[in-house]
C-alpha cells in the first residue's frame, strides 16, 4: 500500500499556500465590506504575502520580494483611487472630515496601509537578505 497517497515520486510534500490563499482573500473582503481596518489589512497582508510565496515555491520567481513590493504598488493604485474617487478636495481638514462620514474613504485607506506594508517588506527584504532561500 502506498505511504502517501495523492503525491507523486516528483513531489514528496504538499505545499501550505493555497490554504493561506484561501484564506486570505474572504478575510480582507470582510474586513474590507464592513470598514474593519485591522481586519481588512491583515487579509490583505495574508493573501498578497502568500501570492509572492507561491510563486517562488512553484519556482516562477526566485525571491518573492519584487512581486510582494508589486502588489503592494498595486494595492497602493486601488486603495487611493478608491479613497481619492470619494475626496471633494485634498485639504486635511476635508480628508479628516470624510473620513468619519464616508465608509469607502475608510475602506480605501485601509487597502492603501496594507499595500504600503507589503512595499515596504517587499522593498526592505530584497536587501535585507543575505542568504539564498
């Protein structure tokens, strides 16, 4: 009888990121649909984090940082069209006013914190590691 069944003699090890994908993704939705910062940027975090560790795993890149400082870029372009579409002007006092009164300001914000996050780690990372993987 087969040890383990399902894997091939090619692959000894089932990899980890598709459920960190999975869940992920309606994490930062509900965090996003109900204006839960903490939620929304952990879900973001978590999905993108585990896009650029997929990647790397299944070989497409070599370091997962460029792709994680990507989608971070690209997270950053969403959330501030997001928050900019619902701003009457670019004063402090109107973007601080708005954001107590307009939910998809918040939502944006908060999609906008997780990809400056996933910039950052993506951006500091690339020369921060010393060793190969």
């Amino acid at each position: 009888m087969d040890e383990q069944p399902g894997l091939s003699e090619q692959y000894r090890r089932v990899s980890a990121w598709p459920v960190f994908i999975a869940l992920g993704l309606p994490i930062a939705e509900i965090g996003v649909l109900f204006g839960l910062v903490p939620v929304a940027v952990g879900g973001l975090l978590l999905f993108v984090g585990s896009i650029a560790g997929i990647t790397q795993e299944s070989g497409y890149v070599e370091r997962p940082w460029n792709l994680l400082a990507g989608l971070g870029g690209l997270l950053v372009v969403v959330g501030g069209a997001l928050a900019l579409s619902q701003l009457p002007g670019f004063s402090l006092g109107v973007v601080l006013s708005t954001l107590e009164s307009n939910g998809l300001v918040v939502r944006g914000v908060s999609i906008v914190v997780a990809g400056v996050i996933a910039l950052g780690v993506g951006g500091a990372a690339r020369f921060m590691e010393t060793e190969p993987i």
